[in-house]
C-alpha cells in the first residue's frame, strides 16, 4: 500500500513539474519567436524606405503608401532582394538574387493592393525559409498619377529558425536535466514523508492482529462457560427461570457475535500486511455455489425470502475452497439480510472465455449513489441502526474484497434503492 502511496506521489510531483517546465518553455519558446520575426518585419519596413526608390530607378522618385518618398540611397541588396511587379503579379523588375519561387504568393498581392502592405512567409526554390514584405508604391513615369505597382523585399529567414532550433534543444536539455533529478528527488522526499505514517500503520496493524490472536481465547472460554452455565442451571432445576435463560442467551449469542468479529479483524489484518494464506487447490465453483445454497436456505425461508441458485454448468478455479465458501457466505447472508419478506435471492455462477462470474442478486432495499464508493470499506453501513440491529460489524464486504484480490479476480457492486443489489466477482479459471 505505502509504496503505490510513494509512486503516486513521485508521479504527481514529476507531472506537475513538467506541466510547468513545459508551459514556460513553450511561453518561452513562443515569445522568443514573435520578438525575433517582428524584429525581421521591423527591418524590411525600414529597407523598403530607405532602398526600394534607388533601386527602382538611380534617382527616380517614388511615393508608397500614405504619401511616404522613397529618398534614393546606395543600393546595398547582400542578403536582401527586391522586386517590383504589377497589380496582377506581371513582374517588372527585379534584383538578381531573386528567386522566382520565394516572392509573395498572389493571396498576399492581393492582400497588399486592399491594406496597402503585408507580410508573407514563403520558401525558396532550395528550400530556404524566407520573410517578403509586400507594398503598394508608384513609379513616376511622367503621366499625373504615375503607375501603381507592388514592391517586395525580402530576406532569408534561416538566422531566427536556427536559434529557434537551437532555443528548442535547450530547453529539451532543461527539460530532461531537471524532470529526471525532481524525480529521483521526489522519490526520495515521499518516502521520508511515508516513513513515519508507515510505522504507525505497521504498529496498529501489529496490534490488532495480536489482539485478535490474544482476545480469541477468552471469547472461547466465555463461551464455554455460558453453555456449562446453561446445563448446569437446567440439570439443578429442572427447568432454567426465564430471565436467566435469558442472560445466558444473551451471553451466547453476544460470545458468537463477539468471536466473529474476532475472527474478521484477524483476516484483515492478514491482509493488510500481506499473510492471508491460501491454501489453492481445484476448486468447483458450481458445486460450492449449491453447497452454500442448501446451507443458507433454512436462513432464506425463516425470514420469508425465496433462495435460488443457477450453477450453468461445472467452472473450476484454482483457489482456496475455505475462504471462497467464506466470499459465498459473506454475499449470500448480506443479500437475505438486507431483502425484506416476500423478496428474492439469487446466486448464479458462469463461465466466459477466461474468466469466472459469480452474481449474487437481491430484491432489497437497495444502496444510495453516494454510499456505493464506500461499500467496500471497513466499518461502513449504510443504515448503522438496522446494521447493529441485524448484527453486522461492516466488516464482511471489506473481507470479501481482499478474498478476491487474494485469487486476482474482482469484485463491483450495482445497486438501485428500493429496487434491489447486484453482486459480481470475476475470478481467473
């Protein structure tokens, strides 16, 4: 139990951890990009106004739009180019370091000739990354208004997707070196955290378990005492007085109450520290079903319940006949206990692929929603006045759960208030 508690923990503090390191390197990440291609729009902006008049035409005047001049400077194309086309794409002019396939696609023409610029990512013929900025302009060729046309520069983009790439690695490298360590950190950390609740479990668990063992002679010797009580009085006076057979009923029936009990607190407290010894042989489920059946029928019919049982045929697992006629007990005794007269009990037993299913069904009063995910734990009752009335410890459910786990099957529980229970225990065959 304490160490899936200690791996669950490592798990979440490791989950968490990532979830972190993994938002801020990709707010990182994707910050780092904006900064770096707004820095790259920024420049062509500003290489539009100083270059594109000079390289139009060595002192020819051009204005882009909103009026702006582009004042003719040296040309300094380097890594950059330029190209001027027509407002349907016809290319007019061009440095002569562009690439064809790396201009602006029509879609982004377009966009520049309604907002009067845009920016477009596109590739180059060898497969370079490249940023084109798009801009209406006029080229002064003596009419009154000048020509439209559309000027793009652009320039290579490889620069920034290399530190991208490079920015990538190195948070994968923080990523790895940091997730790794928590971990084994982590690991570390919850099991000194578990380490005192370990030993206060361990210690209550050693407690019940030798209090079990220790009260179970003194119960016995109650017992016996009270029946030697009982024959003694009976024998002296021929007939025992109604309120002393009364105590002495009640010192027995309470003696049985008290020794079950016993008895439960000690199987799970061999269960809890892993001791439940099964004593695995072939086992005939069908015929365990009918045995059950016959030996719980007399209960059934004292309290007005019909019982019956459904074996389809021979199913045989390898198991622990005492403690799976035990899980039988347990389930059959809860369905009558909890059925009112006139109702119904069925226990069925089935055979699929690989797997063998027990239902235990009821007409009962049924189990709330809400009371269902608890069903199974230790001292739980749905109704704690007419569990103590009908002499329940809210012990038998939780028995039968670790019974199941012990053989690797299990076990679930459907319920409808007013309408009745369903039982179901899957075990391997």
């Amino acid at each position: 139990m304490f160490s899936a508690a200690r791996w669950r923990l490592t798990g979440v503090f490791t989950v968490v951890l990532a979830v972190i390191l993994v938002t801020a390197g990709v707010a990182i990440y994707l910050t780092t990009s904006s900064v770096l291609f707004a820095r790259v729009d920024d420049d062509l902006e500003e290489r539009a106004v100083r270059d594109l008049s000079d390289f139009v035409g060595g002192g020819g005047r051009g204005r882009g739009p909103g009026g702006d001049e582009f004042v003719p400077h040296t040309k300094t194309t380097g890594g950059y180019f330029y190209a001027i086309v027509g407002t349907d794409g016809e290319p007019l002019l061009s440095s002569s370091n562009v690439d064809p396939d790396g201009l602006a696609p029509a879609s982004a023409l377009q966009r520049a000739v309604n907002d009067g610029k845009a920016f477009v990512s596109t590739e180059s013929s060898e497969g370079e990354s490249l940023r084109v900025y798009v801009l209406q302009a006029t080229v002064q060729d003596g009419s009154p208004d000048g020509s439209p046309v559309l000027a793009q520069i652009g320039r290579s983009t490889e620069p920034e997707h290399s530190a991208l790439t490079q920015l990538r690695t190195v948070l994968l490298a923080v990523f790895g070196g940091s997730v790794i360590p928590a971990g084994l950190a982590g690991f570390i950390l919850s099991g000194r955290v578990l380490r005192p609740i370990k030993t206060a479990m361990d210690s209550q668990q050693t407690f019940i378990a030798d209090a079990s063992h220790e009260l179970r002679t003194p119960v016995a010797v109650v017992r016996t005492n009270a029946e030697l009580l009982q024959r003694h009085i009976t024998s002296q006076a021929g007939e025992m007085p109604a309120r002393d057979a009364s105590a002495v009923e009640d010192i027995l029936s309470e003696s049985d109450r008290l020794a079950k009990m016993v008895d439960q607190m000690l199987t799970l407290a061999q269960a809890d520290v892993g001791e439940m010894a099964l004593s695995r042989s072939a086992v005939l489920l069908d015929e365990l079903v009918e045995q059950v059946g016959r030996s719980m029928k007399t209960l059934a019919e004292a309290r007005s319940i019909s019982l019956d049982t459904n074996t389809n045929g021979s199913v045989e697992v390898n198991g622990d006949p005492a403690r799976l006629h035990e899980l039988l007990v347990i389930l059959t005794d809860n369905a009558i206990k909890y059925t009112d007269a006139g109702g119904s009990v069925g226990v069925s037993i089935n055979r699929t692929h690989k797997r063998a299913t027990l239902e235990v069904t009821d007409t009962g009063r049924g189990i709330p929603a809400e009371s269902l995910s608890h069903i199974f734990d230790r001292f739980y009752r749905v109704d704690k006045a007419r569990s103590r009335d009908s002499g329940g410890t809210g012990l038998g459910l939780a028995i039968a759960r670790q019974i199941v786990d012990a053989h690797g099957g299990t076990i679930r529980m459907e319920s409808e208030v007013a309408k009745g229970t369903k039982v179901t225990v899957e075990l391997p065959v």
